[in-house]
C-alpha cells in the first residue's frame, strides 16, 4: 500500500471542490467537501480502480477520518 499522504493526495485529486494540502490522516471526511451520493460514487470508484479495492456506502457511513478509509483500503488490498 502507498503511504499515507500519498493516498490523501491521490483522494484530493478526485475532488475539485477540496482544496488541496488540506486533509491530514485525523480529518473528519465530511467536514472538507460536500457529501452527497454523487461524491460517494466517486470516492468508492477512486477506491475501486486506484487500489482494485471494493468498499461499499455502509463502509463510508461507518467512516469518520482519512485515516479509517486509509485502513479499510490498506486492509482489503492485502487480503486480495
């Protein structure tokens, strides 16, 4: 898996609205962009073709921070 900050730019480049060089692995996702289902696609695609890793909306609803999506990809990807 790619490190941390890696990851955080790889997801700030998906988002015009997220102003880059914000995110820090304890951000609070939802406090930095709109969270919409449409964003939520996004963030799942990014996920799905960046990584080969599959997570689902319950994952992102269960999600807080940066870096529990960071675990969550980093996990799956190891288990395939």
């Amino acid at each position: 898996m790619i490190p941390i900050q890696e990851f955080i730019s790889k997801v700030e480049e998906e988002f015009e609205d997220l102003e880059k060089g914000i995110l820090e692995p304890m951000s609070v996702i939802k406090d930095h962009f709109t969270w919409d289902s449409i964003n939520a696609l996004i963030l799942i695609a990014h996920m799905n073709v960046e990584y080969g890793v599959v997570i689902n909306a319950e994952d992102l609803v269960n999600t807080k921070t940066v870096q529990e999506l960071y675990n969550i990809v980093n996990t799956r990807s190891q288990a395939s």
